[in-house]
C-alpha cells in the first residue's frame, strides 16, 4: 500500500496492521477443553447437526483436523 501511494505522490499514511489471526491449534485445543476431551463423533447432537457433522468430516478426512 505505501509504494501505491508514493507511486501516486499521495500524502496519506499506511493504515495500522493488528494481529488479529489466531492459531488454529489453540482454538480446537480450547474445544477440546469445553467438551470435556470428548471426540466431536461422540458428543450428543440433535440430528439436524449429525447430517451435517457427517458431510464435514467427509472434507477433513485424513486432514490435520481429523
């Protein structure tokens, strides 16, 4: 952004850049901790939820996440 501006010749400072991304990691871990260490398959869900809990875990298979 500061080399467009100076490309530019405009008189503008480069707006502030906060640390706003998380570790993935940290946050399931604290998932983890809130579902007492249970495994997401068994956790008691409403049947709505388990259709959709079958289809994600058919996208993280073998992943990382999984």
């Amino acid at each position: 952004m500061e080399a467009v501006y100076r490309l530019l010749n405009v008189d503008r400072g480069v707006p502030e850049v906060y640390a706003s991304s998380y570790d993935i990691r940290k946050l399931l871990y604290a998932m983890n901790v809130l579902n007492d260490g249970k495994k997401i398959d068994e956790l008691e869900m409403p049947r709505f939820k388990k259709l959709i809990e079958k289809q994600a875990m058919k996208k993280v298979k073998n992943t990382y996440i999984e």
